[in-house]
C-alpha cells in the first residue's frame, strides 16, 4: 500500500525532474490529496487506486516510491503527447478510422483462421515419418558447429581424487560411470553428464564454464583417441575437464537423435500452412458454386 507521504515524495521528484514538461502534474499537498486524486495533467486526474494497483504488494518503501514515479512520468507524458498530437494533427490525419477497419478485419480473420487449424490439425507425427522426412531432407541437417555427448566437471586443479575420477567418468562399465556421480559429489565444484544427450558445443562452452574457441581446439583430437578429454584450467586454480562420449563436426550431417524435434516442428508447420492454403482455396470454390464470388469478363 503506498502511503501518502511517499506520493508526496514521489511528485517532489517529478517536479523537480520534468517541471519544464510536465506542467500542472505537482499541484500543493493540500488539494493534491484531497479525496482521491494523487496527480493531474490538465483536466486529466490520477487517482490513488490506480498507483495503487500498479505497485506490486510486499515491495519495499523505497522501490514502491521508485515505481510509483515511474508511473506517474509515463501516465503523464503520454497524455501530454496525446494533446500536443491533438492539437498539432489536422481532422483528416487525426482520423485513422481506416487503419481501425483494416486492422479489426486482420484480427479477426486472424482468430478464424487460428480456429480452423485448431479444429483440423492433426499433430500426431509418428517416427516412420520423421525418419522419412530426415532421409529426404539431409542437406538441412548439415551442423554450423561440432555436437557432443559428454561428461564434464569443475574440480580444482590440485584435487587427489581428479585422476580416479576421469577414470570412471570415461569407464564403459556403467556402475563405475554411476560411481562418478557419488564421488564428484564431495570433492568437485560441479558435475555433469549428458553422455546420453546431443549438446550444441556452443552450449556445452558455456554450461562447462570455458572458452569455446579453447574447447573447439581441444575437440580436434577425435573421440576415439587415447585421451578423449578436453581440459581447461582457469584464474581461480579450478581445472575445467570434458569427456568428449561422442562428437559430429560442423559440416556433417546432424544424426536424427538430434534432429528429431525439430523435424516435428516442420512437419506440424508443413501441415498448418497446407490448412491454411486448403481455407482460402475452398472458400473460393464454394463462392463460386454458390455465385457469391463472380469475376466479370470485359468483352471486347
């Protein structure tokens, strides 16, 4: 609830900061708050139910005054703007009955046409046809930057458990992987595996806390090698470590693992914009059946 002394506050700094632009919005405390009016532009008035309801509840004396300035500045600039816009347009500028019209109309086609898709979308997308879509469509899946499944983990640098641990998170045996994370969880700053999830090596830079550019050159190395892992120290003594499980360079085609949403979403998109063209082309016919829609031939 803002209180009056705050108001009082609030439109000594209004008139402090804009008295040149914003005239007659300070008016004295004792007609100012008179019943429920907290600030006036003109003939226009604010009421305190309005600042009110615009400052959120539980916020403290010094943001509630904050907002409530904020408020008062931005009600009264766009009223002012609005008379000065008034004043200054001529009858036919000021008069945007046509944009109205062309708009009304744009919205409402709008929401019909949001309807009609809504009623007739079918947006069950099964496998068979993403793997279709994705063997028909390969080039579009070429990768801008490499993609990973990785291990990786901040732990510092001088760490005794650091070289046990690069050990079970790169182990094929699942139980010495699972391992990883009960023993990462005492001595490693964080610790994360997404070895089962494609990751953008963009992403993965700045989920891991490195540089990319440093990361990339460590990726060159492929994951195969005898030490698949990228490592990267910082400022603070911490070592930044990435187990590369898997990786697909930029300029290779994307598996469908993680092509698989996105493919969905063309698909539903494909569909839609059919409907769409399916609207327009069966209104036309049935106006044309019906004799509502008739093009005149000029004969010559």
């Amino acid at each position: 609830m803002i209180k009056t002394r705050h108001i009082i506050y609030i439109l000594a700094l209004v008139g402090a900061v804009s008295c040149k632009t914003v005239t007659h919005l300070q008016e004295t405390a004792t007609e100012l708050f008179r019943g429920e009016v907290v600030a006036k532009v003109g003939d226009y008035r604010l009421h305190r139910s309005q600042l009110e309801s615009y400052i959120p509840a539980g916020v403290s004396a010094e943001d509630s005054a904050a907002l409530a300035r904020q408020y008062i500045l931005t009600w009264a600039e766009d009223l002012l703007l609005m008379d000065m816009a008034e004043a200054q347009l001529s009858k036919q500028e000021k008069d945007v009955s046509a944009e109205l019209e062309e708009y009304r109309k744009s919205l409402i086609k709008y929401r019909y046409e949001q309807l009609y898709i809504q009623q007739r979308l079918d947006t069950l997308v099964t496998d068979e046809e993403v793997a279709r879509y994705y063997e028909e469509n390969t080039d579009k899946f070429r990768l801008e930057r490499p993609i990973v499944k990785s291990r990786y983990m901040i732990i510092p640098a001088d760490a005794r458990s650091l070289k046990l641990l690069k050990t079970k998170m790169s182990s094929e045996d699942d139980m010495e992987v699972m391992e990883t994370d009960s023993l990462a969880a005492s001595v490693a700053i964080k610790y994360v595996d997404s070895s089962d999830t494609w990751m953008d090596a963009l992403v993965l830079a700045r989920e891991s806390g490195v540089d990319y550019r440093s990361m990339l050159a460590g990726f060159k190395v492929p994951f195969f090698s005898k030490d698949p892992f990228v490592e990267i120290p910082d400022e603070s003594g911490n070592l930044h470590v990435i187990y590369v499980v898997e990786q697909v360079n930029e300029g290779k085609t994307a598996p469908l693992e993680y092509c698989d949403a996105r493919i969905r979403d063309l698909i539903l998109s494909s569909r839609k914009h059919a409907l769409e063209e399916g609207l327009t082309e069966s209104l036309l016919e049935d106006a044309r059946k019906n004799n509502k829609f008739v093009i005149y031939e000029n004969e010559q």
